[in-house]
C-alpha cells in the first residue's frame, strides 16, 4: 500500500492543478468524487491505526494531498477522528 501513495499523491497534485488551471471545468465528477471520498476515507483508516511510522507518515501526505480536492464537510465530519489519534502521539 506505501507504494501507491506517491502515485495517488501525484494524481490529487495533477487535479488540482486542473482544477486551478481550468476554473470553469471541473475533472471531479460525482464518480471521481465517490472515489476521494473513499479514499480519504481509507488514508485517515490507515494512518489512525497504523504502528509503522513509514505506513503513518506516507498515509498522512497523502492525505494532506486531498485537502485541496475533499469537500469542507468531509474535513469537519472527519475531525473527531483526527483530534484523539493526534493527541496519543
């Protein structure tokens, strides 16, 4: 799984970079965000109970990828999860 971060990290920087390139025209239909949204819903998984700190700091970047691309609910619905997972590091 480490393996494919850097390629998915790579696609949410080439996204978007569309996106702020082509304002008008957005690559992220509903089935590309169906996509993020399980993806974001994987990383947060993975870096939340992973113990291999190669595993957490790669799920983590990624993560920070999809910022950009993941809507505000999703950042705000996902908060309950982060806060306790960064307090016991």
């Amino acid at each position: 799984m480490v393996n494919s971060f850097p390629a998915f990290k790579c696609w949410c920087q080439a996204s978007w970079q569309y996106s702020m390139d082509f304002p008008s025209t957005s690559p992220l239909d509903a089935d590309v965000m169906s996509f993020l949204n399980s993806a974001f819903e994987l990383l947060l998984r993975v870096w939340a109970t992973s113990r291999d700190l190669k595993v957490r700091v790669s799920s983590v970047e990624a993560l920070g990828q999809m910022v950009g691309l993941i809507t505000r609910a999703q950042l705000k619905a996902a908060l309950p999860r982060l806060v306790p997972t960064i307090l016991e590091l």
